[in-house]
C-alpha cells in the first residue's frame, strides 16, 4: 500500500498545540515533536469503530493492550516481558515523573545527561528533587559520553536515579549496545536506579539499531523502569496512552501509588484502540514513514551544506528532530528563535530549552510534507544566510 505523507493537511483552527499556539497568522511550526501526517488507516479505522459505539465512559485495560505492547518488543526489538510487568499511564511525561515520585525523596538528585528534553526538569523540579548533569560531549558534532564525568555524578551520595533518553531528545543519538552496557554498569556500581524514556525508539535510520536498555540483563532490568508509548513514531499524543516496564514487582508497586497520587490513572479509551491498531496493524505504516522521514533529514542537511555551511548540522540517527549549532550567528538561541518568528514566520524551538548546553542551537522538525519542509528551509536560509 502507498502512503501519501506528501498531503498538506490544515491544522490552523483545530486546537493544535503545534500550530496554534502561534498566534500571528502565516507562521509555519517546525518546533514542537507533532508530525503532519494523518495517522495510520488501521489506527484510523479502529477509532472510528470506537466512536460509532456512541458511549466513551471510563476504560479499563484489556488483556488485548498489553499483549500488544509484549509482542510489539518482542518481534520487532528482540525484548521479552510479561504482560503484567506494564503499568499504563497518560504519556511518558507523566509515566517519568511518577518514577521520580516512586524511587526518589526531596532533596535526591537525579542525573541528567544534557541537552536534555525540556520536560525532565519540570518533572524533576515538581518533585522536589535536585539536578546531577553531566553534559554530552561532542567529537566533530557528533555527541557522546563522557564517562568518567557520568560515573562522577552517579557517585555522588545525593544521586538516586538517573534519567535516560534512548535513542536522545534533542541531539539525536541512537546509543549503541555498549554505551548502554557501561551506563547500566555504572548505576548498578552506586545504586542509582535508571528511568529510561524510550518514546523515539521506533525512529531510528539505518545503520542505527535501537537497544532496550532493559533488554541487556536480568539485573538492569530490575534497577530500571522503562517507558514506551506508539505516541510519538504513530502520532498519538493527542489520545493519552503509554506503558512503564518495570521487571521488579516491588518497584512496580510504588510506581502505581505514584501514578494513583499523581492521578494519572485512567487512560483514554481511544488510545487503547489506537494502541492494539497501531503496534497491531500498522508496521507497514510505519516502514513508509521512517523512510520519508529520513529524505526529509537527508533534505535538510544538504541545504544547510550547500547554503548554509557555517551553521553544521549534528549527525542524527533517529528522532526526527535536525540539532543544528547557530553559532555563528553570534546571538543566544532564544533571541535568533524569537527573530525567525518575527521576520520569517517560522517557529523553532531554541536550544536552551534544553538546558543551558543547548545554548546556541535549535532545533527544528522535519516531521512534515517536504513542500512544508522547502518552505521551511527557504525561511532559515533567508535569516540565516545574512550572517554567512
């Protein structure tokens, strides 16, 4: 079946965080992690199925969701689990912060590798915690760990949890079996239990094989807990729904009183029945998908290299999110992400988002049809291009 990702579909005017929150008229978003395609037709269907039904009342979850979830990993990831190691919650933001309140006190730190996603500090600092970072360090723009940095931090006697993104929100990196091996050998070394946010895991490009962390022994998978949802590579955000893998039954039972006291609890009917469509129906989809999106990438790195060679991009491997250092611009990143908006009517969002290591970057989504993506690029080239 051909999927047509090359729709321009309007968003404006129906609630979309992404493209409404802009207020002036004509800006195009390529900020917040949305993409603009329809989602996939199982997925459709399926919720068309639900809402012909007429009644949309409290929902449980079915034996069919977590089967769905195990043979998903297991098939495509290589990752074996019982269904009833899966707490459901809202989303993976709410899934991260309930960790936090179940593993941690206030006044714990929790390490951080930075530029992080924007939500780990909200979701650190609303549960009284404090913040370990220890920055990515980048080698010809490409990022790595340092670990004698990360072995440092996780030494630290505040240090109680560490906070994982694999593959990482925003630089891109899809890490390898071994560096996965050497962070979970180090947080077994000090104790420090490890939250792994997996929500990019479907969105890996070639080459670049995503690795459950829980997946690498018996012994990480009790000292973590490991949160998945279809939300970000089929689109769903919107229909609230993803899974805490937790292996050790104790930790288990403390992360479900956390999300019962962050009254996270109940999920969406409709995300249940996207979910059983999606990781069900839809690898097909999602095959297409992944290769439109990496043409996309490929796109964008070689206009920044043709047009704009004094503004690298960082070599990504999944996501679908282009880290590009502006540096050259010779301006903090709020201020050049304040002006694309005013004078190019493009929104991006800029690196300090991501803690003070994203200063001087932004980052930008591809996840759109390519004529958004060139309309996007011609308006960087427009602003970039005076400071070449």
């Amino acid at each position: 079946m051909r999927y047509d990702f090359d729709e321009l579909i309007p968003r404006r005017g129906t609630n979309s965080v992404k493209w409404d929150e802009p207020k002036e008229e004509g800006v195009l978003p390529m900020w917040v992690a949305d993409m603009d395609f329809r989602a996939a037709p199982a997925v459709r269907a399926a919720l068309e199925k639900r809402v012909a039904h007429g009644i949309f009342g409290y929902a449980q979850i079915p034996q069919a969701c977590r089967d769905a979830v195990v043979n998903w990993f297991s098939r495509r990831h290589r990752w074996s689990f019982g269904a009833e190691q899966i707490v459901f919650t809202t989303g993976v933001v709410p899934a991260v912060s309930a960790v936090i309140k179940a593993m941690c006190s206030p006044g714990d730190d929790v390490l951080l590798q930075t530029p992080a996603y924007n939500c780990f500090f909200s979701s650190v600092r609303n549960n009284e915690c404090g913040f370990a970072e220890s920055p990515l360090v980048s080698a010809r723009g490409r990022y790595g760990i340092d670990f004698e940095d990360l072995e440092k931090k996780a030494a630290a006697p505040k240090t109680k949890l560490m906070l994982l993104c694999n593959p990482h929100n925003p630089v891109g990196r899809v890490w390898t079996r071994e560096e996965l091996l050497r962070i979970g050998e180090i947080c077994l070394r000090h104790g420090v239990f490890v939250v792994s946010d997996e929500i990019h895991c479907e969105l890996t490009f070639a080459g670049h094989d995503y690795t459950p962390f829980a997946s690498l022994s018996p012994a990480f998978a009790k000292n973590s807990a490991v949160c998945v949802s279809p939300s970000k590579a089929f689109n769903l955000a919107g229909l609230q729904i993803a899974g805490i893998v937790a292996a050790n039954a104790d930790v288990r039972r403390r992360i479900d009183r956390a999300i019962n006291v962050n009254e996270v609890c109940d999920v969406n009917p409709f995300g249940i029945e996207a979910l059983i469509a999606a990781y069900g129906e839809s690898e097909a989809w999602l095959d297409a998908l992944r290769a439109y999106l990496k043409n996309n990438y490929d796109e964008l790195c070689a206009f920044f290299g043709k047009n704009l060679p004094k503004f690298p991009v960082t070599p990504a491997e999944g996501t679908y999110l282009a880290w590009v250092d502006c540096r050259a611009a010779g301006m903090p990143s709020e201020e050049l992400a304040r002006r694309l908006e005013a004078e190019q009517k493009l929104k991006v969002s800029p690196g300090t988002l991501y803690g003070n290591a994203g200063e001087g970057f932004i980052r930008i989504n591809v996840a759109c049809p390519r004529e958004r993506l060139r309309a996007g690029l011609e308006k960087l080239g427009n602003f970039l291009g005076k400071f070449s």
